[in-house]
C-alpha cells in the first residue's frame, strides 16, 4: 500500500456520511423500505451495518464493476446495497451465495421486495462448491460468511479476479482472522489492503 493512501485510508475512520445524487438507488422508495424493515428483523444483528453498505456500494460504483460475487448472503440486506449499485450502473451481475436454503429464499423475497433482483443471481449452498463456474472474471468479492473460510475461498477465486479486483472482507470480532490477514497484507501475494475503521472493521484490498 503506498503510505499517503494508507494515510488516507486511516483517516476515514470516522462514520461515512453519505449524500446520494437524486438518481441513486439508494434512494428509491423500494429499497429504503426494505433496508428499514430488515434493520427491524432478527437477522440484522448479523449483518454489516449501514455504514458498510454504503461503502459496498461507493466501491461497486467506482470499480464500475461487472461481476460482483458475495460470500454469505443472509437474508439479503447487504445483497441490497450491491444490487442497487448495478442498478444505477445498468449493467453488471451479482452472485450471492448463501448456506442456508431457507435464506437463500429470503435473500430472493427481500431483492424482489426491494425492486433490485434483476441482476442477481442467489445461489443456495456452501460457497466452496457453489461458485465453480463463473462465466466472467470478478471484479468485486464481497466477503462475508464464515471467516475461516475466507482465505481458502479467496485462493479458490484467485484464478478468477480481474486486475485491480477489489475484495472487501467484513470482519467480525467474534472470529479470528489472522491468516487471511497475514495473507492479503504480505506485499509477496500482489495485494494492497488497508482496514476501514467501520464496525469491526473491514479489510478492502485490491490485487
Ligand atoms: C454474517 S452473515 C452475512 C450477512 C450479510 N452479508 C448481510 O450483511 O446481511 C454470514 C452468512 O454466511 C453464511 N455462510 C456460512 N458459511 C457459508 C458457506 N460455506 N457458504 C455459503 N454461505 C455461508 C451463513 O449461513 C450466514 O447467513
């Protein structure tokens, strides 16, 4: 990582404050009611917060990306927030892979609910098998299941990245993490990371 991004980097630890364009998905009557409602539901308590939500989706726009690929869905609330992004790039797909097959359907309702599932593809399953075929390289790889799978699904996808991919991986204090750490942060494996100081922090590198 050069250090004046880093620099940079470090003092974004503060909250994000987001100010959408009048054409942001985000903003639209379908998604904000779904967002809200979710925040309302037990689930919630596992997902990323808001504030992660919108750094997803500030990175999807930047990186203009065309195959996103998320590692744990849930019940879809941070599915939304990348969904929308493609929605306001017009183009695009994303992957959301999820364990449980009961939420792999709810992940369906809630992007239906919130207007933004035509360009998503939930697949039902344990990640390591589900995401074998991909037809196009990824430029953004959202992680957010079990942490202990993040970096042999990373290596798994390795062959799979698009230059300057973005993988964003969602930490959780509860979990330890310290090989995919040690891993994206040595210069040897061609990756630039830095942690957001965002809920328990979230490692965003780009290879
Ligand atoms: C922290 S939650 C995801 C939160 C979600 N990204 C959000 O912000 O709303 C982790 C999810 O990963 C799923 N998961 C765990 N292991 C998995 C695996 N091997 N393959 C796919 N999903 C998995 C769990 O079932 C759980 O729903």
């Amino acid at each position: 990582m050069h250090r004046p991004i880093a620099l940079l980097w470090a003092a974004l630890e503060v909250r994000l404050r987001a100010y959408r364009h009048v054409n942001c998905s985000l903003r639209d009557e379908g998604v904000r009611r779904a967002l809200d409602r979710l925040q309302g539901e037990p689930e919630f308590e596992s997902s990323i917060t808001p504030e992660v939500g919108e750094l997803i989706y500030m990175l999807t726009l930047t990186r203009r990306a065309a195959l996103i690929v998320e590692f744990g869905g849930l019940v879809g609330y941070s599915t939304i927030y990348l969904a929308s992004a493609l929605a306001d790039l017009g183009s695009g797909q994303l992957i959301t892979t999820e364990l449980d097959l009961g939420r792999a359907d709810r992940i369906r309702e809630n992007l239906a609910d919130a207007g933004v599932a035509q360009r998503v593809d939930v697949r039902p399953g344990d990640a390591m098998l589900t995401l074998q075929d991909l037809a196009a390289p990824i430029d953004l790889l959202f992680l957010d299941g079990l942490n202990d799978l993040y970096l042999p699904l990373l290596q798994a996808l390795e062959p799979h990245l698009e230059d300057h991919a973005v993988v964003v991986a969602d930490l959780s204090s509860k979990e330890p993490l310290s090989a995919y750490r040690a891993y994206v942060t040595d210069p040897l494996n061609g990756y630039a990371s830095v942690t957001v100081g965002l809920d328990d922090g979230v490692l965003v590198s780009v290879r």
